[in-house]
C-alpha cells in the first residue's frame, strides 16, 4: 500500500503558472512530481 503527500491547491497553481510563463511543454509526471513535491511512500500495515 502507499501513501501520497498532495502539493496544496496553491502550490499546484503557482507551479502551472510558472510553467506557462516559460512557454515549455510539459515534462513527464515524474518530473512534475517531484518538482511540486508529490510523494509516494510505501506504507506496511501494522502486524
């Protein structure tokens, strides 16, 4: 199971507006995970 850590509606709005600025295509989900702090942690359920 994993769990995700959401950039905040914000973050996420200044990172879209910041990009538009540049005039670049998007990068691949990767990058634009990391670049707004979008993480996956691999929970293990309690035993």
């Amino acid at each position: 199971m994993t769990k995700s850590n959401h950039p905040t509606k914000e973050q996420v709005r200044d990172w879209i507006k910041h990009r538009h600025a540049g005039h670049h295509p998007l990068p691949d989900i990767k990058q634009i995970r990391r670049e707004l702090g979008w993480e996956f942690h691999k929970v293990t359920p309690n035993r």
